[in-house]
C-alpha cells in the first residue's frame, strides 16, 4: 500500500496525541512527543492541526510531523517504521518539494530521531547537519527527593502568575494567560500539569510544564524558566526535581528534556537535577537556494 501524507484536522488531534504517546518507549530515540503537541496548542487547536502532518499506510499512521514555525518540522516514527525505506523515502521527498505544502523553499530544518532512515536519505540528497541539541533523561523507577522548596500545582485561577514567570525567563517571551488557557484545553493537557516554585517571600520564581505520555512512558519537561530577577539560588534545580516528582506521581517511567546544546546553564541545571546527558544529536538543514 501506497503511503499517504495528510493532516488531521483540528477533529483528529486527538488521535494524533495518543499515537504519539503510544511511540514513547524506553530505549527508543528521543523524538516528537505529545507535549510537544500539548505545548505548541497554546496557539489554538486549529493552527496546531495546520502545523501538524501524517503519514500512513493502510490507514496507519507511521510518522507524524509538527511544523514548529515555518522552517522547522519535527519528526516521529513508530518503533517498526524507523527504517521503513518506503516511508522514509516518501517523508523526504514530501519535506523537499515545496509544492507539497510541508516546508517551504528557501533555508529549513528537519529534526528526526536519531537512526531514523530519514536521516540518511536527507544526507544523502544534500542535507547538512545544522543546530546541535542536548537530550537528557533521568529513570523514574526510583523515589525522587523532595526539592526542598514550596511548589505549587497551576490551575485557571493562577494562570496569570505562571505566564508572568514565563515572559520573564526568556527574552522576546510574547506569552499570555490567554495562551495558558488554550494550552490547557488541548487534548494533551489532560496528561499535563503546570508548576511553579515560590520563594520565602511567597513570589512565584520559577515555572514548568510537565507532559505524561501514559503509565510506562516517557514524561517530557516543555518549558522550563526561572524569572530572571531570581537566576543563581538553584531555583532551577529545584523546579526541575518537583517536574521528575510530579511525572512519577503521573506514572512516567522516565523524564526528559532537550535543550540547544549552547545553553551550557541549561544543560548544567538539568544535569544537577540529577537527568543524565545522552549523545548530542543534529538537526539537519537545506541551505537557501
């Protein structure tokens, strides 16, 4: 059977969460995962399932796409489809003619799981390596320390402090409530929980994002910040154990995260969180023509 490149549509998100958490395994390639989903819906469920490709055989979905902005598509296989030739050849000649309505002409960036054939077949049609990423990933099968500081669960009503911490962790940061609550509607929030860490004085210093894929699979930390007026009292340590905790609670079998590879702070804040540093790995990029 022929393989077929589609899009959900806002209806068929849902679907597309729950085969992306089933593709969560331990062991398995860090790739695309429903908090990716989860964390791009703040943008509304239509422009989610307007970024968001499939493709199947015989009705089965065996890779999904996010356009995460309009140069960038991030890629996820199901386990036995990672070397699929048929479909890996269809994914890059899709991703490489503009007319297919993936990405568009000019510089773009492909982000696959490492071994994917995908990642061959690009190389081999003139891709290059682009920007380097760190994943790490801390096992949860053991109990994870209490993080020595007063966390809080976000709901509805406290949105507007999580948002606030958010903007004032990363520059350019344009994220509002109103983002928080269309986030929090998406199919993959029910698998989510937003914290915050207080200070002493009771201000809300750090925030994250913590997404569960389901008993036994992996739980993604997407964001992660800590305002930047409160930076140097291990803040971020702290919030980042409070995550793991929270994603054991949720059933998780193990937490990971992955950041640009020159965030050093980053990486250092994770790893102090006790989350070990797995093999860098590369987008690859097709330069403007």
């Amino acid at each position: 059977m022929a393989i077929e490149m589609g899009g959900p549509g806002a209806d068929g998100l849902g679907d597309v969460v729950r085969v992306l958490g089933e593709w969560q395994h331990d062991g398995w390639p860090v790739q695309l995962h429903p908090g990716d989903v989860g964390w791009f819906w703040r943008f509304g469920a239509e422009r989610t399932a307007e970024a968001t490709r499939t493709w199947s055989r015989a009705g089965e979905v065996l890779a999904v796409g996010l356009l995460d902005g309009a140069e960038l598509l991030r890629l996820a296989f199901a386990p036995e489809a990672l070397r699929d030739e048929e479909l890996a050849r269809q994914v890059v000649e899709d991703v490489s003619a503009p007319e297919r309505g993936v990405l568009l002409e000019g510089k773009v960036h492909v982000e696959a799981p490492m071994g994917a054939l995908v990642q061959d077949l690009l190389f081999e049609d003139g891709w290059e390596s682009g920007e380097r990423w760190t994943p790490l990933r801390r096992d949860l099968g053991a109990p994870v320390p209490d993080p020595g500081v007063r966390v809080e669960m976000i709901g509805p009503e406290q949105a507007h402090e999580w948002a606030a911490v958010l903007r004032a962790s990363f520059d350019g940061s344009t994220f509002t409530d109103e983002r928080w609550h269309a986030m929090a509607a998406g199919a993959p929030y029910v698998d989510a929980r937003c914290l915050v860490v207080r200070s002493e004085q009771g201000e809300a210093v750090a925030a994250v994002t913590v997404w569960s894929a389901g008993e036994g699979k992996l739980g993604l930390i997407e964001p992660m910040g800590v305002h930047r007026a409160h930076r140097g009292h291990g803040y971020g340590r702290a919030i980042t154990v409070a995550a793991a905790r929270t994603l054991r609670e949720l059933g998780s079998s193990s937490v990971v995260v992955c950041c640009p590879s020159s965030n050093v702070g980053a990486v250092a804040t994770y790893r102090s969180a006790g989350l070990e540093q797995l093999p860098e790995r590369r987008d690859l990029y097709r330069d403007a023509s």
